[in-house]
C-alpha cells in the first residue's frame, strides 16, 4: 500500500477540575489604566490621540477605533492587527453627511474584538495604496494587553480562555464553570479543529469568529471558539486535531513481528499496512491523517488465509 502521509497539528490541554480555586492578587505592570468604557457592554473607544500606548482590555471586549481619514485626496488608513484581534466592521463617516462641502473629510471607523488573550497590536499607515512606501508616511500603532479573564455581560461569571499558547499544559477550572478553548482556524483551505473530550467535559458553544470587514481579504481565516464546561471533578483531558475532516486519520502502531514493521490503525476501523514508511513516521502512537492507493496484486485467498498482524484476524495475503 502507498501512503502519502501528513502529520496532524495536536492540542492537548488537561484539565485539573476542582470545586474551589485560590485568586492570585495581580501586581503592577507598569501598564496606563484602562480607559472607562462610555458606554455598557464592555465598549472600548479609541482615536489618534491614543497613538503609541498600551492599554489592558478584558477577553470578548469591543473596540472602536476612530482615525481621521480624508478619501479625496487619494490617502486611506491601511490597517493591519495581530490574530487574537479580528475586525467585525469598518465604514467612512463624512464630516458633510450633505455631500455639499467637496473635500471636507471624514472619520474611518474600525468596530474589533479582542478573541484572544495576551498582547495584541493594532497597526496603520496613512498612504495612497498605488505609492511605494517611503518610510515618511503618517502612522498609528496601539498596543492592547488582552486579559486571560472574559465577561460576556456586566452580571456573566468570569471565565478563562485557552489558546494554542497553553498546548500541553495542565491547569485548574472550577467545576460547573465555563473555560473557552480559541484556535486559529481557516476554513478555506479545507482544515477545521477537531476535538475530543473525556467524559468529564460537555461542549457548551462551537463558534466560527470571522472577520467580516469590508476589505477583508479572501482566504483571511478567523478564529474557531469551543466553549466548555466542567461537569465532573478529577482529570479531564481535551484533545484536538487540525486536519480534513474527509481524509482518513488514524495512529501509527509498532508491531514487533518477523523482525518488527509499522502500521496505521485507521479511525475508520481499518488496518493500513504502508510500503517503505518514511522514517520520520516510526514513532509508535503517532497520529497522522493520510491518504493511499492500494497496491494491486492478485489475490492469494484461495491458497491460504493469514493473520493480520495488527488485530489478529483471518485476512486474505495480496
């Protein structure tokens, strides 16, 4: 059998669930305070005079950045963000909503939010898009400390978010209490996040968060949320695989037999036995997802009926 073999991105989290967690008291970070959102909901408003600083902002928050912006004479604000960032809206509010005044100006509004914790960036130059940089140009840079600690609303229980930063790693959730796991996800290319609770953990939310700005551009990907909950006390595990959800998968298995020789258990319930496994495979209980083309032979059925090395079943030799 000929296999082209691709290794699969892994998530791995486990969950310590306990019944009562200890708070830490935070220490100064040397970080400005956190502007006063204007109005309910967790809204974040900034503008040009908020230039070059850093700001703390809670997970799920929504931010409004507001640039001046002025079409007619060619220039446009050229945004970029870092991922854990995604831009909901953005739109052109002239200063003449008449359109009488020619030349008068506006203000482009960007409408974002913070889907992942730590520090993110948002970025811009103000230039007209067919000139070559010359390193002169207006720019505007903030940067957005993202806290690891969520509200959906002013009366919702805090809750933590995971990302692909915490791969491996043991930690600590109350039981009964909600904790996001947040992934990078881009569908267009046909692979999605899988994953694989222990019976411990139910899935509350699966959510796909795409940025749907008018100049976003195809093929940009977004952010895959799996919100959990912990229903039972002691160690749970949370597995997840990035791969195509059409091409078989399965896991690598040593079977030491006439000298020893890999396989594939395959998800599906099938047994795939590889011609010349590339080296780089050998690794017992790996997960891999791939795709084959059977190696055809005449049959030998008729003469005798053999043992599949891998589950010890009559199998018929080719």
């Amino acid at each position: 059998m000929q296999v082209k073999i691709t290794l699969l991105a892994t998530l791995a989290i486990l969950c310590m669930m306990t019944v009562i967690l200890a708070g830490c008291a935070g220490q100064d970070s040397g970080i400005p305070p956190t502007p006063t959102p204007p109005v309910p909901g967790d809204v974040y408003m900034f503008d040009q005079t908020n230039d070059g600083e850093t700001y703390d902002v809670p997970v799920d928050a929504e931010i409004q950045l507001k640039l001046p912006e002025n079409p007619t004479t060619g220039y446009s604000w050229q945004l970029s963000v870092t991922p854990g960032l995604i831009i909901l809206n953005e739109s052109y509010q002239p200063d003449d909503p008449t359109g009488k005044l020619i030349g008068s100006g506006g203000t482009h509004l960007w409408i974002m939010r913070a889907v992942q914790p730590g520090m993110q960036n948002i970025s811009g130059v103000y230039s007209r898009p067919w000139e070559s940089a010359s390193g002169n140009q207006t720019g505007f840079t903030l940067n957005l400390l993202v806290n690891n600690s969520a509200v959906t609303s002013g009366i919702s229980p805090r809750f933590t978010v995971y990302t692909e930063e915490d791969n491996g790693r043991t930690v600590q959730e109350g039981l009964n209490q909600q904790f996001d796991i947040r992934l990078a996800e881009n569908p267009t290319t046909g692979y999605s996040w899988n994953l694989t609770l222990s019976d411990g953990l139910s899935l509350i939310r699966d959510e796909y968060i795409s940025a749907s700005g008018p100049e976003q551009r195809p093929g940009a990907g977004g952010i895959r949320s799996f919100s959990l909950k912990a229903e039972e006390q002691g160690e749970q595990d949370v597995h997840g695989e990035y791969r195509r959800p059409w091409v078989p998968a399965g896991t690598i298995t040593y079977v030491n037999l006439e000298g020893g020789f890999y396989g594939i258990a395959g998800d599906d319930g099938k047994e795939y036995l590889p011609l010349n496994l590339d080296q780089q495979y050998h690794i017992d209980g790996l997960r891999v997802s791939f795709e084959y083309e059977p190696v055809k032979q005449q049959s030998r059925c008729g003469v005798h009926p053999y043992t599949s090395p891998l589950s010890r079943k009559p199998i018929c030799t080719t």
